[in-house]
C-alpha cells in the first residue's frame, strides 16, 4: 500500500500552493499540513487572531474527518503564532481545552514574523494515529 494523499472538496485546493491537506500512511500515520483560517479558495477569513484560531482548528477538524479520524486520534500538534505573547497563548489554550479537555496532544508552539500568506496570524498541522 501506498502513501494516500488526500484534499477535502470541503477545504480549498491546496495544490496550487504546492502540498497536499492529508496524507496517510501504510503504517497508520496521518498527517494534516498547516491548517489557517481559509475559505473554500484559500483566503483569509478574518483579521482577528481568535477567530483565526477557531477556523484554523476547525478546518483541521475537516480535514482529520475527510479521513474517517476526528480530534481524539491527534498525537501532535504544530502551531504557528505571528507576534507571540501571553494573549495569543491564551486564546489558543483555551481552545486546546475546549476540544481536548486535559488530555491534549503534545503540541510545539513557534512566534514568528509571518506566515505564508499576508493576514495570516495562526497555523497549526498535526499528526494522527488510525486506531
């Protein structure tokens, strides 16, 4: 079996970008690329970073469903914050708690300068385990 890359018709078509939303893998594996607060073309939806946060983890949400898996099978997240402080910390854990409860994935949080697109303020991918 080979590696199964999949795009949800829900999710822009991140091709043109250059990747792929999902990939599995033989060994149970899945990983989710960079998930942001998009629009069935790929544009920003809002300039708030906490409805950023909501959008960017719910498209997340499409595209682990796309493969039959939901946010319990995450084993890892990657998250992305332009500007990083305190603020932005705690709307993104709120929100941690609010899907995971006190059990969330191990996650690596990286402030930087920008992201890929302009008006992006949060990115988050992850890897699942197929139970």
């Amino acid at each position: 079996m080979s590696h199964d890359f999949v795009n949800p018709a829900a999710l822009h078509d991140p091709t043109g970008f250059g990747y792929s939303h999902v990939v599995r893998t033989p060994g149970g594996l899945v990983f989710v690329a960079g998930q942001y607060a998009s629009d069935a073309e790929g544009n920003v939806t809002s300039d708030d970073f906490a409805e950023q946060v909501d959008r960017s983890l719910e498209n997340l949400g499409t595209a682990l469903a796309a493969v039959d898996l939901g946010y319990a099978d995450v084993v890892r997240l990657r998250t992305h914050i332009v500007d990083h402080d305190m603020d932005k910390l705690a709307v993104l854990a709120a929100r941690i708690e609010r899907i995971w409860g006190k059990r969330p994935p191990t996650q690596t949080l990286t402030g930087v300068a920008s992201l890929a697109l302009p008006g992006m303020l949060f990115e988050v991918d992850a890897v699942a385990v197929r139970p």
